[in-house]
C-alpha cells in the first residue's frame, strides 16, 4: 500500500500493518525535516504531489519490491503540505522472514520513491529564500555521503557546473491540457 497523506503521519498506526506469523523482522524507515541542507539552514519544507501518478508509481514499487525480495508486507506513505522541523515526511515499513531482506527491501523502496515518484520538495531557508529540490542521484547512490562538496547534482534545473545550485523549474504540461 503506497498512499499520499496531507495530514501528519502516525507511525505506530501504520505499523500496524506489518506483523505476520511468518515473520521474524520488521524494519521501519521514517525521513524527518531536518535543518539544513547544503549549507543553508532550513526553517520549513512543502511538498507537492500528481497524486495519481505518485500513488500508481508508489504501487508498482512495492508491487517490485514483494517479487523482487522475500518480504511479507511493505508499505509507504508520503505527506504534502507543509511541513515543520521534525515532522515525519515519509515513512516505510517492511516484514519478512528474515532481518536481512527486510533491511534491503526497505532501502529499495525508498530509493526507488525518492527517484520515481512524482512528488517535489520545497525547502524555505532561514535567509527567507526558498527554492525546489530534488536529489534523483541520491536514490541511484544510496551510501553517498552528503556533505558540502558532493559530487552529484541535485534538482531538474540543477547546472553541472555549479553543483548544489537550484534553478526554477519550467511548468510541467500534460498531454491534452495545453
């Protein structure tokens, strides 16, 4: 089950979709609002979703994952809106047999919803500039480290030669909406 959710995330609820008799480990990642990134110091975060799509691409990653490792369940839930430091962001949970797969089916489940689901992010910044950001590269390089001086590219405007620095996005248009 992948869902979108407006309202904050409770995760012991969903936790609870977790346990099965035939599992012996469940592992739980959540993605909290932190206060920086990349040298600035954020204040806030939104995030903004094409629902349908994140919710349809959200299945076929967990469908993925339940062929791709012998897990029992997995699930994921992304919010939107806006969202203050600390406040949960994502949270995926993963049962299996075994600790093993069930630690590797939950990394593949966020990396793959960090780089294919339609979902962006906006950071505001104690300077009070904010700007879109996304980190597909991340999700393709799990043990990147990410302190300043990385080098991989964040964002869909990001230049190549100037790493970090996040351009405005162009507007998406849609088949038959233009």
């Amino acid at each position: 089950m992948f869902r979108i959710s407006p309202e904050p995330l409770d995760p012991v609820a969903l936790a609870r979709g977790l346990p099965d008799a035939r599992a012996g480990a469940c592992v739980i990642f959540e993605g909290w609002v932190r206060d920086h990134n990349e040298g600035q110091e954020v204040t806030r975060l939104e995030y903004e979703a094409f629902q349908a799509l994140a919710v349809k691409e959200g299945d076929r990653i967990l469908t993925e994952a339940v062929q791709r490792f012998p897990i029992k369940h997995a699930a994921c839930v992304h919010r939107v809106g806006s969202l203050d430091l600390s406040d949960m962001a994502v949270w995926v949970g993963v049962s299996s047999a075994h600790r093993g797969e069930a630690f590797d089916a939950c990394r593949f489940i966020i990396d793959e919803v960090k780089h294919r689901v339609p979902i962006w992010k906006k950071e505001h910044y104690r300077s009070g500039d904010s700007g879109w950001v996304n980190c597909e590269r991340c999700a393709a390089e799990p043990r990147q480290t990410h302190g300043l001086g990385h080098d991989h590219v964040h964002g869909l405007g990001a230049s190549l030669d100037r790493p970090g620095v996040h351009q405005p996005l162009k507007p998406l248009v849609l088949p038959g909406s233009e």
